[in-house]
C-alpha cells in the first residue's frame, strides 16, 4: 500500500476531491494549511509574523491506496490540481508498512 500526500492550492481541492470520489476513491483526509506554494496573485498571499513572510492557503490531501492505484491517483491530483503553466504543488508517494483497524469492522468496512 501507498500513503499519497499532496500539497495544493486551496482553490483547487473541490475539483480533485470530485474527481477522486468519481474515480472511486473514498478514504480522503484534508487539511487545512498555509505553506509556500507559489501564490496565483497577490490576494492570495497573507502575511506572517510567526514565518516571517508571506504564505498561501493550501491544502494537504492524504489517501491511502494500493501500489496499482498510485499511478491513477497522482494522475488526477496533478491534473485537477493545476494552475497555469507553473508549478501548482506537490505529490508525495510514501510506503505503507502497516495498516491497522481501529476497532472491529464488517469485510465490507475493511476494504
């Protein structure tokens, strides 16, 4: 199994969660950040104090997949997360050693 965690424009997160969940992905964690991405515009740009610059609003996507679904599932981040010809993000793919339920679960709950 894969841990795929990708840093994107907030302004962008609808798309790939649609586009993810229409492609039959279903176990999606968000969060909400600010980082250093390359800002669209100025608007989108907050000053600090505590990083001592500018930052962005982003988002950091995590799922778990496994290894035959990596290749389809950066797809459709990198594509539904792109901005204009610069680079619009990250994508990291990270081994999975173990996977651990929290609890009991029916089969159909396990996958």
């Amino acid at each position: 199994m894969k841990l795929i965690k990708s840093f994107i424009h907030h302004v962008r997160a609808p798309d790939v969660i649609q586009a993810l969940s229409a492609a039959g992905f279903r176990r999606i964690s968000l969060l909400e950040s600010k980082g250093t991405l390359r800002a669209v515009s100025e608007t989108e740009m907050d000053f600090t104090l505590e990083a001592g610059g500018f930052l962005i609003a982003e988002t950091q996507l995590e799922l778990v997949c496994d290894d035959h679904e990596v290749e389809a599932v950066t797809a459709i981040i990198r594509t539904h997360a792109r901005i204009g010809p610069q680079i619009s993000g990250w994508v990291y793919v990270s081994t999975v050693d173990q996977v651990l339920p929290i609890g009991e679960a029916s089969p159909e709950e396990a996958r």
